[in-house]
C-alpha cells in the first residue's frame, strides 16, 4: 500500500468543530486511539502536525531508520485479524515497511476521514464552566472537545543544538528525526553526522557506503549490539501466528514489554565462562535481548561491568585501529543510555572513507561556511547530519500552551520536571489523558504493547464515564504525588540515574534533571487495572457538580 498523497486544504478545512474528543498526534498513538473512541460511539478528530499519519515512521526517514523491537513484537496486538494478515518481511522492520504498515491501519480501520492533517494544535485550555477543552490549530480554527488526548509522541520533538555559527553554513543541514521526503543522494559527498545514539548508529554505515567521506563527530561513544537483522522466514512467521497470543503472552510479562528472554540469575553467581558463553550467545543472536542474559545488569555496578567489558572487548576485536577502538568504546553502564542495536556499526570505522572525530576530547566550537570547527582542526564538508536526538517525553507537551483549571499552565507545572499520576493524567487537567505520557514505562518498553494499553485504559474509562453520566475525571494531588514519589523509587533502585541520559533530560540544556519513564511493564499494567477496578482511585470523578467516587 502507498502513501496517499495529502491534500492540505480538504484536510485543513476541517480543523473547526466541537468533538466528544481530540486526540493530538497521528502515530501508533493516535490512531489506535481513534479506532477506541470511535468503538465507545463517539465523535472524535484527530489532528496531525505531519502531511501524513505514522507519526515517528513518517518523520524518521533517515538510511538505516528500522526498529530494534522484533517486528512481529513490534506492532499492534488489537486486532487478531490485522496480525494474521500482515506480513512482516524482516527481523527488524525498515521505517518505510513500518510506515506502509501504519498506513494500512489507517486504511483498514478507515480511520483518515477523522483525521485533519498538516495541522499542529497550538493551545488546549480547559474551560471549567462547561468542562470542556478549547482548542487552537496553527491554521487559526477553534474548537472544543469533552476529553482532549495527547497521543504526541515521546521522541517527537527533535532536538538541534545550538550551536555557534549555526547560520553561517552554505550547505543542507539535515535532522535524522525531521529528515527529507525526497531521497537524498551522499554520492561524492563529505558528510559530518553529529551524534552517535541510536538513530546515528543506524545512519552511519549507509551513509558512509555511499559518501566521499563521513566524519562522525562523537561526543559520547555508546553500547551497541549487532541486531542480526534479517529476512523474517516465512516459517517462522506461520509459527509464530499460529500461536501468536503465547508470544503476546510472553512479552507482557518481561519487564520492557517484550520477549527479551529475561534471566532471573545473577550476573555475579556463575563462573566466568559461564557468563561469557552466555553473553557470546545473545551477542550471536542479536539485538536488545542482549541486557535479559542476567537480572541484575541494571541494578549492580559490578554485574553491569561484566556486560560493559564483553562488548568493550568486541569493539576491540572488530576495529582494527586500537586508538579508534579505544575511543569508540564506552566507559560507562551498558544500558544506562537506551542500548543500540546496529548494523555493522564499528565495522564502518575500518573503512578507509570514514574518520572518528572524538568531540569529548576537541569540542565542536562552530559550524563555519564550510564545515565544522573543532578546537583541534576545520573539517570541509558539504553537507550535515544531526542525529542529535529529541527533547524527549516532554517536548511536544511543553510546545502546546495546555492551561488547567484556574489557568495554570502544565509547563509551568513541569517546570521542575513532569508529574503525572501513572503518566496517564495530570492533577488540575482534568478530562486531559496522555498517552505514553512521562511516570509511564513508555520509552523503557516495547511502545506499541504500552500505547495499547494506555488507549485501552482510556477508552474503558471514558466509557465508565458515559455509563454513569459522568463529566470530569482529574487525578488527585495525593495520587499523583505519590506515584511520582514510587517512579523515582524504582529507579533509584537502579542504575539508570548514573548516566546523562535523554531518560533523565540531561541531553537539553537547562531541562530539569529527573528520571522521567517508569521501569516494569508487568507491575504497571496490574497497577492500572487495580485502579480502574477499583472505581478509578487516586482520580476524582465528578457527576455534574457533585463528587460521585474517588
Ligand atoms: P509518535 O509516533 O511520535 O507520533 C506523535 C505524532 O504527534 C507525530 O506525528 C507529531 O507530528 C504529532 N504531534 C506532536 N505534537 C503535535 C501538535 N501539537 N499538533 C499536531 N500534531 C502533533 N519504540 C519501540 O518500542 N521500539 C522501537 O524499535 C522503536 N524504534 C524507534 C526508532 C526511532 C527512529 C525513533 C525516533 C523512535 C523509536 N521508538 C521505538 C519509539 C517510537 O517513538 C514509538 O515506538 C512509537 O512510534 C510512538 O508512537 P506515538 O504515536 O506515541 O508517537
Ligand atoms: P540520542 O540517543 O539522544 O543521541 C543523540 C546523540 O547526539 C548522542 O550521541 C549525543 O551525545 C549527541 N549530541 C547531542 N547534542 C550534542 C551536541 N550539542 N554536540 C555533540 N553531540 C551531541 O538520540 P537518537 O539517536 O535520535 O535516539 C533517541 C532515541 O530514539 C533512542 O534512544 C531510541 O529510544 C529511539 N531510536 C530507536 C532506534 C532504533 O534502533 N529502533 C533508532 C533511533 C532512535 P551525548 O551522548 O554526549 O549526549
């Protein structure tokens, strides 16, 4: 199935309106909440900044750009039909196989006639005498809505840094996670690519394949693993589908929402061979199941180390340069910053069109005319790369004017950083539900299980609502604190604080530094449905004006 070309003013004429909801964003999000609010009989839009839906696979169309959560894992679990039908034709699907994908379910579900296009909401403020939301799109309509839904993504807001002289360029400046329609052709090209987190150690190896020459500038080197992607056997396709449930099953009870054949030994209490063989083992199998060879890698500095040298050591094996071996090996915890899963990542460092430039040790001091200045050289280049990431869980949020009740702004209310109860909803906001929202295991599970089950919770609580004729619900201050007391707890727990991780804001200047998604998939999911079944505690649900349940 191809993209349909959009049409901007069809779609934009639409933007006005008064809907039982909105929903904001058109990713796996969004249009799995489309489908669910329809399902309850009520009216919806759905309003999408992007010329098309997909949302992160519409936009992240850099070389390389693929999943690192196995694609038969990675998809959506709601329809027995749509899993049976579709065919995934490898391990790791590509962005425009996902986008093709994503496409086909805003096709099947004929979801697009509820979705306006190229159209960004600017404001949602809550209007408390009518317990509605108002609306704003950038193309100047109004409009309102019972319940207002953010589906706007994790790592949808990218992140460009602000650099000196970043201007004064002549050449394309291009953003790995805003990256061009058309296709864009390195051939004879000298290309810098700032930043090596997930997307650049995709980007790299296709890009260098192609250009003159590639200057990786890094600032920080990071953990990756060989995906091993390949062509998905049918076989092993029809296998899994004939029982896909168990796979469903399986994932759900792991702690990142997805099979990572989770160990419950120690690291610290098999023998040395033993713990290498099985670290050569998932090594040889690829991908992120790698961190599930012990249970104690996230939580024991020493454990984790055990991991740390064993692909140290690879590194070492696999560039034949030992100075750029060395600077390309991480010094840190394996799995601190989101783990890479790669294709022929270090591999790319023995081509001879490709140059390491080590930023932590000669800083970038500015973009010139014609390239990049460091404090040790000048690299002449024609074009460049960020693949400097998003301004993640709470950027696209921070970018609309959301006001509550009594006008506050949730900006203003994150200024210290996020608070949410279960990451679902905010106290003073109230009829206002996020999806994957920051408190919630999001950026730390397999996304399309979680954005399931937040639609899902949702969806079952607007019809709880509806049922009982029920006009607001708001979390309480209590609930929220609470919860955002026992999300720093588990992490804390862990090693996940001891690093400058976009999980903790540190990679925006001046962000607040708190650990933003919650660890454990398994405990959430029984933690929400504890609160629903139980009349929806920690929110108020109001009846008219009268509290009606807690
Ligand atoms: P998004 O897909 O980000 O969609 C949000 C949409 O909201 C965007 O299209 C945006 O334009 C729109 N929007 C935002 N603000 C506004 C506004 N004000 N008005 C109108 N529209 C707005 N997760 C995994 O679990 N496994 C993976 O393998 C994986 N790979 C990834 C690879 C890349 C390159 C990236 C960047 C992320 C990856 N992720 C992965 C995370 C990924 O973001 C989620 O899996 C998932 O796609 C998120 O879906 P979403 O609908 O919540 O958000
Ligand atoms: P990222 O992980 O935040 O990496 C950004 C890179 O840019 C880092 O190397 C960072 O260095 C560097 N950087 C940032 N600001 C810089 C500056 N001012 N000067 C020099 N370098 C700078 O972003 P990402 O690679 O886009 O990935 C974000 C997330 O998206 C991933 O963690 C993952 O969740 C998801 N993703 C998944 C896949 C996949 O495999 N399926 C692919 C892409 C993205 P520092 O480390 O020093 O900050």
């Amino acid at each position: 199935m191809s993209e349909p070309t959009p049409n901007p003013s069809t779609a934009r004429a639409q933007s006005g309106g008064s809907y039982d909801a909105v929903v904001v964003g058109a990713g796996f999000a969004g249009l799995y909440m489309l489908h669910r609010v329809r399902g309850l009989g009520l009216s919806a839009r759905v309003f999408e900044a992007g010329s098309g839906v997909g949302g992160t696979w519409f936009w992240n169309r850099y070389p390389g750009a693929r999943c690192d959560v196995e694609s038969m894992e990675y998809s959506y679990q709601f329809s027995d039909e749509l899993q049976q039908e579709w065919e995934w034709t490898e391990r790791y699907a590509s962005q425009p196989e996902i986008l093709r994908y994503l496409n086909h379910v805003a096709d099947r579900f004929d979801l697009r006639r509820d979705i306006t296009l190229d159209t960004r909401v600017l404001s949602a403020a809550f209007d408390e005498a009518r317990d509605r939301w108002q609306l704003r799109t950038d193309d100047g309509a109004e409009l309102s809505a019972r319940f207002c839904i953010m589906a706007t993504g994790c790592l949808s807001s990218t992140n460009t840094p602000n650099l000196a002289g970043l201007d004064s360029f002549a050449g394309p400046m291009l953003h790995t996670g805003n990256w061009p329609h058309e296709r864009v052709d390195f051939t004879g090209k000298r290309v810098a690519v700032i930043g090596t987190g997930s997307s650049g150690i995709q980007a790299i190896p296709l890009i260098a394949e192609q250009a003159e020459h590639v200057f990786v500038f890094q600032r920080t080197p990071n953990f990756s693993v060989p995906a091993r992607n390949q062509p998905l056997d049918p076989a092993v396709q029809r296998t899994v589908k004939r029982d896909y449930a168990a796979l469903r099953h399986r994932g759900s009870q792991m702690p990142f929402g997805f099979d990572t054949r989770s160990s419950e030994r120690s690291a610290l209490e098999v023998s040395h061979e033993e713990r290498l063989a099985e670290y050569e083992d998932r090594w040889q199998q690829g991908g992120l199941p790698f961190l599930g060879a012990f249970a104690d890698l996230l939580f024991s500095s020493e454990a984790n180390e055990t991991a740390a040298s064993f692909i140290r050591d690879k590194i070492r094996q696999i560039v034949r340069d030992p100075g750029v071996a060395d600077a390309l090996s991480p010094r840190g915890v394996v799995g601190c910053k989101r783990l890479c899963s790669d294709s022929g990542y270090f591999e790319t460092f023995n081509r001879s069109n490709v140059t390491l430039v080590d930023i932590a040790t000669s800083r970038i001091e500015a973009l010139t005319e014609r390239g990049v200045r460091t404090t040790e050289a000048h690299y002449e280049v024609d074009c460049i790369v960020f693949a400097t990431g998003f301004d993640a869980m709470t950027g696209a949020l921070s970018r609309i004017d959301i006001r509550g009740t009594a006008g506050v702004a949730l900006r203003d209310k994150w200024a210290d950083g996020p608070r949410t109860y279960l990451g679902l909803s905010s106290a003073g906001f109230p009829n206002l539900f996020i999806i994957t929202g920051p408190g919630s295991p999001s950026v730390l599970s397999n996304m399309v299980p979680s954005i399931e089950q937040h639609a899902s919770w949702i969806a079952d609580c607007i019809a709880y609502m509806g049922e009982r004729g029920m006009r607001r619900i708001e979390a309480t201050q209590e609930a929220e604190d609470a919860w955002v007391a026992h999300v720093n707890e588990v992490a804390d727990a862990t090693l996940y604080p001891s690093c400058n991780s976009w999980y903790l804001g540190a990679n925006i200047p001046g962000k607040p530094r708190v650990f933003m998604p919650y660890l454990g998939f398994p405990a959430y999911v029984q933690k929400c449905g504890e609160v629903a079944a139980r009349g929806y505690e920690g929110f108020v649900v109001t009846c008219g004006s009268a509290p009606a349940g807690t």
